[in-house]
C-alpha cells in the first residue's frame, strides 16, 4: 500500500495534543471530490475517522481523526 500523506492542523490556539487533528487521504473515496458531504460521509466509515472534506486544486477527499 502507498505511504499515506498525513498534515497535522491545530484547533484554534490550543496546543495541546488532545486537541490536535490530523488528516489523510481517503482510502475508499473514488473519483474527485466536489461535496463535502460526501466525503464526510466516507470517511466516517473508515476505522478512526471522525469526518472529512474535500480539498486543494485536484479536489481530494481528506479524512480526519485526532491525533
């Protein structure tokens, strides 16, 4: 399997590492991404996600999970 791309966003100011969320892309979403929803959805099927979005010029579903 490919080595899964992976970004480390804070919320907001805080800095502690319960309140960081990471992401990468989907590894079930086919096709582009044009709804968010949709994404959100997907990835909320994937083991450890907690939901997701579409994202940047190729449009790529990008799930999400805390760190």
């Amino acid at each position: 399997m490919a080595e899964e791309e992976h970004k480390e966003i804070e919320i907001g100011t805080m800095a502690e590492e319960e309140h960081k969320i990471c992401e990468s892309k989907s590894g079930k979403f086919k096709g582009m991404c044009f709804l968010d929803a949709n994404c959100d959805s997907i990835c909320k099927a994937e083991p450890g996600s907690t939901g997701g979005h579409c994202h940047g010029i190729f449009r790529i579903c990008y799930c999400t999970k805390p760190c």
